[in-house]
C-alpha cells in the first residue's frame, strides 16, 4: 500500500490537495478540502513550506492523516479482514473528520 499527497491546480495559483492510496494496483483520490498556495508546496516532501501558524498545521493535518490510514489498515490486517481500497477508505471516512471527505476519483493505478 502507498498513501501520499497529489494537487490539482485552483484559481489564482493556488492548489487543490487531495490523500491518494494506491492499494493492489488500485488508485482512489479524496480531496482534503484544502487549498494552498502553489509556492508553498513542497511535491518532494510532500508537505507545506512552513511559513505561518497555518501552514504548521496544515502539516500536522497531513501528518496526522498518513498515521490514520496506515492505522485503519494495520487494524484491517489485524482483524484478518479482506482488504479493498473501498473498505479501506470507507473505514476511514466513518470516523472523526475524515467523514466529510467525498470521493472523487476510483480506478486502477497502471
């Protein structure tokens, strides 16, 4: 399983952040309903350059986020359940914050 970040680009050079997994060579993209400035997006790290307050924790939301999918999934493997990109993301969005999130590309990662 792989989890990172991806953008898309907005209006008025900012970007569109979204958590993408890739679980069994299938893809699935859910929007973190933030934007960002295009300038302070660091595609390497995969984090925000740390300029204010916010940006520090728009960080710690990214952070936190990574450690919640992993834990989903490490819990899933625990239970012995089958696992599938759906169950997994629909696991996820059952709890806290993560609820709101919509879904908004399924398909398979070539």
């Amino acid at each position: 399983m792989r989890v990172c970040y991806t953008t898309r680009k907005a209006n008025n050079g900012q970007l569109k952040l979204f958590l993408r997994v890739i679980f069994n060579g299938w893809l699935r993209d859910s929007s973190m309903h933030r934007k960002i400035d295009a300038y302070k997006w660091d595609p390497i790290r995969q984090r925000v350059k740390e300029v204010t307050e916010d940006d520090k924790t728009l960080n710690d939301l990214l952070e936190s986020t990574l450690v919640s999918v992993y834990g989903h999934y490490n819990i899933m493997l625990t239970e012995r359940k089958q696992i599938t990109i759906d169950r997994l993301f629909d696991r996820i969005e059952s709890i806290g914050s993560h609820k709101e999130r919509k879904l908004l590309h399924a398909g398979r990662y070539v």
